[in-house]
C-alpha cells in the first residue's frame, strides 16, 4: 500500500514539473529574439590567428533561467576551422580559425531552446548572412624589400634620390659621364685649379599610385578560398613594396556599376584594401580595367578568356595557380607564376620604370 502511495506521488510530481516547463516554454516562447552575435557582424584577424565570438539567447524581458540554448552545430565558409563550447546557459562561444587570407562571408547555426528542466525542447536555425571575418594576410607583417628607383624613372611625385628629373636633388663632384650641361660653370670659371669641379644631380620622380588589376571571372567552387589567399598574399606584397617605394596603391576590379577602385597610401588603409577587394564575380568590365591596369594579378583559369589571355601577354602579371593545380600555360618574361615564395620585387621596379 506504501509502494502505492509513494507511485502515485511520484506520478502526480512529475505531472506538475511537466505542466510547470511546459508553460514556461510557452509563455517564453513569444519573449525570445533570435540568437545575437558578439562582438558583431564583422571581425578582423590575420589568417592562422584565433576569430572568437559569442552567441545568445536573450529574453525580451531578460527573464533569466526560463531558457537554455544547447547548440548543434555551426556553419562557416570552407576555409575556417570552426569548434565551439558552451560557456553559460544562455551563450555559447565559437573559435573559428583562418587557414586563408580574405574575406569570409555566412554563418549559420543549427540549435535547440530548453526548458529550465530540460524535459522539453524546440530545434531552429539562425542564419547570419551578412555575419563577416576578414582575414589579412601574413605578407603584410613581412617586412618590405627596398626597391631600387632607376635613374630614369619619371612620374608626378619626387623619388627623394638622384634621377633624370627637373627638381634640384644635390650638388655632387663631377665625374667623366656626367652631363656637362648639368656643370656649375659660373663657379668653375671662379675656382683654383685644387678646386672640384661640381654638378647639379637632378632628383627621380615616381608614379603618385600604380594601378594593380586584379582578374577574376571564374566560379571556383570549393577551389576559391586557395585561390583567393595566394590572390590576397601576392597584392599584400606587391602593396607593401610599393608604399615602401613611396607611391600610392590603387586595385581595379570589374564589377556591376563599371571599374571598382580602392586606394591606399598607407598600411592600415592597405589592410582594408586587401579584403575590400573580394566582391561578387562580374567579368563585364574586364576590358576597361586591363586597359588601364599598369600590371594585373589573375589566375591561370582566367587565360581561357581571350580579353584577359592578350591582356597578360602585353603587360607585367602576376599569375596565381588554380587550387586544383591546373597549369599556367604558357607566360612570357614579363609574367610571375606567384606561388608564395617568388619575390615581388622585379615586377614593381619594372612598373615604376615605366
């Protein structure tokens, strides 16, 4: 009879504990907003490095311990190692890790709500569509190789070193190849024979920017996250020396409204550029930006296309390897098949040399 008693409290208990998570699921339910991300929509790290965010669950009333949140599973881009941990009953913090430089666009999430008891529970999903992590290359903590200005380069901005321009850079000794216009004849006729004689050394001018187009018009699939970090890694580089060098960088990209320009001239504004860059494919201005490119950066797919293949043969191009190892085909003296380790250093003194 003890036995019967003790069954039918137990019974009658476990009645009101399901009717009590019942109803607070139920009076919750139109309380809860969708799951937030923190610290926001956009994060920035260098690739390799640690991307950390946090998602939760809030009551519109911030009625604590009414809900639990209990994540399934987490997607991200291919390219970013993802794992994550509940670190409350309301918040679960996800790492995800760059393997690829760029820029990393979506974020869903399969999850369930709990109630306090965890007797029942509701599955959703949540989908961050405009939820960002731009990765910088590794190129831009490298340290950048000087570039040797050639004398005869000319541009609108002074080179601050000796060169074939009309500004006035120093007052040197005369050697036996020096222009003799170039001589201080008013000084020479008044020096003593133990005098030197001196020569005015005109300073190099070099481009304001150079212009780097870059070339995409191929669905790479899977394949775009290589792609697209040896792409990021080799415009990093080539910025680098060129700020070093002392002009500005400007990327033409086609895109839907005509020639996308981004510009930099200085290394936080370079750090912007490289992920800024990677836009949706649209190849219907390739031509107007190979024509006004001074050297491009494409990949060995997009020589198929007849306007990009004639384009790469006539000016200096960085050739970027598809992910999937297709090969380059045939390139010229003035194109770098770019794998990572090739040095960006001749391309950008031939461009400044122009």
């Amino acid at each position: 009879m003890l036995d019967v008693k003790i069954t039918l409290a137990l019974s009658f208990a476990l009645s009101v504990i399901a009717a009590v998570s019942v109803l607070a699921l139920r009076l919750s339910r139109g309380d809860v907003a969708v799951l937030s991300v923190q610290p926001g929509i956009l994060v920035r790290v260098f690739k390799l490095e640690r991307a950390v965010l946090t998602l939760n669950v809030k009551s519109a009333r911030r009625r604590k311990g009414w809900l639990s949140l209990r994540v399934e599973t987490v997607r991200m881009p291919e390219g970013l190692e993802v794992s994550f941990r509940a670190v409350s009953q309301t918040a679960v913090e996800v790492t995800a890790v760059p393997r690829y430089a760029g820029r990393f666009r979506g974020l869903g999430v399969k999850y369930e709500l709990n109630d306090p008891l965890g007797v029942f529970g509701e599955f959703g999903e949540a989908e961050f569509e405009d939820f960002t992590i731009d990765v910088l290359p590794l190129a831009l903590l490298a340290p950048a190789r000087r570039v040797v200005i050639p004398a005869v380069t000319m541009g609108e901005k002074p080179a601050g070193r000796r060169g074939a321009a009309q500004e006035l850079y120093a007052i040197d000794e005369y050697h036996p190849f020096a222009e003799t216009k170039e001589i201080l004849w008013k000084r020479a006729a008044a020096r003593t024979p133990d005098e030197r004689l001196l020569v005015r050394v005109r300073e190099a001018n070099i481009p304001r920017s150079v212009k780097i187009g870059l070339l995409e018009a191929v669905e790479r699939g899977s394949g775009r996250a290589v792609w697209m970090d040896s792409t990021t890694e080799a415009i990093a580089a080539i910025g680098v020396t060129l700020l070093r060098a002392g002009t500005e960088v400007e990327v033409l990209r086609s895109s839907s409204g005509g020639v996308a320009r981004l510009r930099a001239s200085s290394p936080d504004e370079l750090a912007n550029l490289v992920v800024e860059m990677w836009t949706s494919i649209d190849a219907s201005h390739l031509p107007e930006v190979t024509a006004e490119a001074d050297f491009l950066v494409t990949g060995s797919e997009e020589l198929g296309r007849r306007a990009v293949s004639e384009a790469a043969r006539g000016k200096p191009s960085f050739l970027i390897p598809g992910g999937s190892g297709t090969s380059p085909g045939r390139t010229t003296g003035r194109t770098i098949v770019y794998t990572g380790a090739e040095s960006v250093v001749r391309i950008v003194s031939e461009v400044l040399a122009r």
